[in-house]
C-alpha cells in the first residue's frame, strides 16, 4: 500500500509551558518511586505521628486556655511541672496563653528534626539515588538530551522529584498538624498566637530540601548504580553523626565550633533551630530553665558556621552536577 504523508505532521493536542517541561521528569521519577513498596510504607510512617501529636496539641491548647479555671488548670500543674520545669508550670498559672507560641515552635522543631529527618534520610536514599545513576549506566542521555530539554531542566526535573519526596514527609505533614492544632484548639485566638510558626515551617524545609537534593543527586551522578549511591549517602549522615559525637567528648575540643561541620544532621538542626528561634523565645518570657527539658529547648550549637556550610556543600554539588551531566554531551 503507499504511503502518503510521509514526514512531520501538525500536533494537534494541547501544548505545555516551555518552562514546565521539566516536570515532566519529575512526575515520571515520582510515579517510578512509588512503586516502591519500602517508600510507600515510610510514607505511610512519616504521617503516622500525627495520631498522637494531635492529642498533645489539643492538651496544650486546653491548659493554655484563659477561659480555664485556676482550679481546673491546676490539676495539671504536677503533670506540667515535672515536663516543663516550675517556671513554666508556673507561668501557665498565671499567663498560661503566652507560653502558646514557645510550646508550637518546640513541638514543630522536634517533628521535624527528629522523626521526619530520620524517615528523610531513608525516603531518599531509596528515591534520590537511582535518579541519575540508572541514567548513566543505561546511557539515557542520549533520549533526554534528543529533545529540546536542556541540562539545567533535566536538573530541575531530578530535583522536582526528590523535593517532593521531602517535603511530602517534612512540610506537608507539619503543615496539615498545624491545620489539625488550630482545629482541636478551644478557641480561635491560638491562631494569632502561632500564626508564625507557618513561615517558619517553609523556611525549615528549604533548609532541609536543598542541601540534601543537592547532595543526593551529586551523589548519584558519580555512579552508575543506585545501591552504591544510597550506601553513600547513608554513610555521609551515619559516619558524620558518630563522628561529631566522638569529637565532642574530647576536653580539647569541647566549645569549639567547626566539629558541628562534620556532621549533616547537627547543621541542618542547627540552622532549623534558629529558624524556630526557641531561645530568643525563652529569654524574652524571662523562664528560667533550670530543670525540665533544658536540652530539648535549647540548643547550644551555632547557626552562622552550619547554615554558611550547607550553603557551600549545596553550591559545590550543583556545580559539580552540572559538570558531570555535561561530560557525555562534550566531545
């Protein structure tokens, strides 16, 4: 039979922004990931501490209510005094609503430090190594780059996928805690009391969503399997942490600050603990901590050196990125 028409045709469908070209990339990487059945479950965990944060934000905003009486809020006074200390016990007699946005900033500072990061470190390990590494090893360039997508698109489809995977276990569930806090609240005025802990929950994640994309995928660049890459990047956090510890012990370099740089984990804790900015808070409420939770509130680390730190790791991976996806298409 002939063949009429050979050539090029008309596209008929519809047509998508130039500059959303590159989530194409990253829905495909993140359909791919879920097929996981190892993500889909550390999802399902990440967003299981919301079961029991629940309750505790509605305590707090229950003994943190004006409209509770002095008898009424003191029978919570020896459950409060053996958590928070005596002067927080004791400044929820007297003005317990001032004590809302501390309260708010410490709980949402641990949840997102401690429990999200450690599903984080797992979550991307599984989705962030194999992004670009199955690329190299299977030669993929050679289809991507055949289209009009240039590198720095294929980029940002890279990091569109593993940004999603973490703020799906940071902010998403932070933000929808905070939804859930205001709602189990006894009056609407809680609201105005903790309505800044919202850009601070955005600022926490970029803190944590850029350094670790950046790492991940400079990581995954190097290699040309995904088991190699999560072994890394597993051991970068792992070693760093016991590194740090070890170190602190040391009487000669107990107050110095550059041991926090070789840690991931206390960096980004560092810097997502001054965006929370929990001492300033309780300075300013003229609490005195001297028993109760002092570690958990305060952190004696420096933000200035961590936050300079992850910014220049951030900077050098995406260079060295770039570099190395460019090297196949250089003659």
């Amino acid at each position: 039979m002939p063949v009429f028409e050979l050539g090029y045709r008309h596209w008929e469908g519809e047509r998508t922004s130039p500059w959303l070209r590159w989530t194409a990339i990253s829905r495909t990487g993140i359909s791919l990931a879920f097929r996981s059945k190892i993500l889909r479950r550390l999802v399902f965990i990440a967003w299981a501490p919301l079961l029991y944060f629940g309750p505790f934000f509605f305590g707090v905003g229950y003994v943190t209510d004006s409209k509770l009486t002095i008898r009424e809020r003191a029978e919570w006074t020896p459950m409060l005094r053996g958590v928070l200390g005596k002067d927080m016990a004791q400044r929820v007699q007297n003005d317990p609503e001032s004590l809302r946005p501390l309260i708010w900033s410490v709980a949402f500072h641990r949840f997102i430090a401690v429990p999200q990061g450690l599903i984080m470190i797992l979550l991307v390990a599984i989705a962030g190594a194999p992004l670009i590494a199955q690329d190299v090893g299977s030669k993929a360039f050679l289809v991507y780059f055949s289209k009009p997508i240039t590198k720095w698109e294929y980029l940002l489809g890279k990091a569109g996928t593993v940004m999603f995977f973490i703020l799906l276990v940071t902010l998403f569930p932070a933000l929808v805690l905070y939804a859930v806090s205001i709602a189990v609240s006894p009056s609407m005025r809680a609201v105005g009391d903790t309505w800044t802990t919202v850009p601070r929950l955005f600022a926490s994640a970029a803190a944590v969503s850029i350094p670790a994309t950046a790492l991940i995928l400079f990581l995954s660049s190097l290699a040309r399997e995904a088991r190699y890459v999560a072994f890394g990047w597993i051991a970068i956090w792992a070693l760093g942490e016991t590194s740090y510890l070890i170190l602190r012990t040391l009487p000669a370099l107990q107050g110095s600050t550059w041991i926090l740089l070789v840690s991931p984990w206390e960096c980004v804790n560092a810097v997502t603990g001054a965006i929370f900015d929990v001492p300033s808070q309780i300075k300013e409420l003229g609490i005195n901590l001297r028993r109760g939770p002092r570690s958990l509130l305060l952190s004696s680390s420096p933000a200035g050196p961590a936050a300079a730190w992850l910014a220049a790791v951030s900077l050098v991976c995406f260079a060295g990125l770039a570099r190395r996806v460019s090297a196949p298409m250089r003659i």
